[in-house]
C-alpha cells in the first residue's frame, strides 16, 4: 500500500501546518450548519500536495460527513455534473428508505481550475447553480485558479488559502511515519528528504517511503 494513503490523516488535528486554513475551514462549515454563512461554498487554493484534498475528507470524517468527490478532469460540463449528482440522490433516498438513516455529504469539486468556463458548457456555473441552493455544503480545490476565468467562483465562494509546507513540517511529518513504520532512518536522510519535496507533502512522503526500499535519495524523481 502506497504510504501517501496509508498515511493519511483522517482529522484536521493530525495534519500538519496550515493551522489558519484549518481553523477557516471549520469555522466556514459550522456557520453553513448553521445558516449563517455568506458564502454558499469554500475555495481551497495552494499549490499540489500541501494537504487541500486532505484536509477536505479530514473535515468529513470530523463532522460525520460522507464525501462525494468530482474531479474536474472528469466533470467539466453542467450535464455531467447534474447527471452525477442525480444519481447521488437516488442512491441516498434508497439508502435512506432500507436503512432509515440519512448520509450527510459534502460535494467536493477537486482541481476545478480545470475548467474553463468558456470552453466546458456551463460546469463552473452549475457548480455555482449547487452550491447556492444550499443543499449540501460545497467545497472547491484549486492549485493555480484565474481570478478573471474564474471571477465568479472568487466572488461567491469562501477562498482560502493553503500555503507551502516548511522544511520543518515536512520534517515532522516524516518523523512521524518513520516511528509508525518501525525504522530506522538516519535524519540526514529524513532532512535532504524535506528540502528536495519543496513544501510538497505527497512527493516527501514518496520519497520517503523509496528510501525505505534502499533507493539512494539522490536518485529518487522529485516529479
């Protein structure tokens, strides 16, 4: 099992750094719970493997909800979001009448920056067109988002931002694992480890675990 999953943490507490996000994000659902929030969804912006998709089922597993996840390499038209998000209720209304418990869900567009509204026939509008109706809480992710592409996504939705991960919390991270994993590990690997991922969570903990394999950590692809 690749260690990224193994690894993962399932609570906000257990991931490391981007505390202030953490906190907006909490802070973001508890009002929507509530009815409070001026925003009908949340933005997640920062650059790849700092922990945006993460924190999102972290969210999830915390406040007992179930995760529907639509990647916007796959769901980029308004058709194929409403036609995914039609068969989500049908399945749930079933669950619901065989079980009589109901799922909460949150509705997670990752990678959204991945369409284009000019191109992809109404996909960021109808991700708009969801949130607004307030059914579900809705979260976004995004690594490198146009503010004027996506100029109404910025001017609805909550954005929020996941900033780089330090040496140091890569550090501590992979300290971690080492001791769930029972190894032993010199720390200068541990550390050429941190500062070769630059602030990329995902690509430390790879690295991490080829070096546990033997490979020299000079010839491990930072890609």
């Amino acid at each position: 099992m690749v260690w990224t999953e193994k690894h993962r943490p399932r609570s906000l507490n257990e991931i490391i750094g981007n505390e202030e996000a953490k906190l907006e994000l909490v802070r973001w659902l508890r009002n929507w719970e509530e009815g409070k929030s001026d925003f009908p969804g949340i933005l997640l912006v920062g650059p790849p493997g700092i922990g945006k998709t993460t924190a999102v089922h972290a969210l999830a597993n915390d406040f007992s909800y179930h995760v529907v996840e639509l990647n916007a390499s796959e769901y980029r038209t308004a058709e194929k979001i409403y036609e995914k998000l039609g068969s989500l209720g049908r399945s749930y209304t079933l669950e619901r009448y065989f079980t009589g418990r109901e799922r909460r869900i949150i509705v997670f567009f990752d990678e959204i920056d991945g369409i284009d509204p000019k191109e992809d026939r109404g996909g960021l509008d109808a991700v708009i067109e969801i949130a607004g109706k307030r059914d579900f809480p809705v979260v976004a992710a995004a690594n490198v988002p146009d503010p004027q592409k996506h100029k109404k996504l910025f001017e609805l939705f909550k954005v929020v931002e996941f900033r780089q991960l330090t040496p140091k919390h890569i550090i501590i991270l992979l300290k971690r694992i080492v001791e769930r994993e029972g190894l032993k590990i010199d720390y200068e690997i541990i550390k050429k480890i941190a500062e070769r991922a630059r602030g990329d969570a995902r690509l430390a903990i790879n690295m991490l675990q080829a070096a546990s394999l033997g490979i020299p950590v000079e010839s491990i692809s930072q890609s």
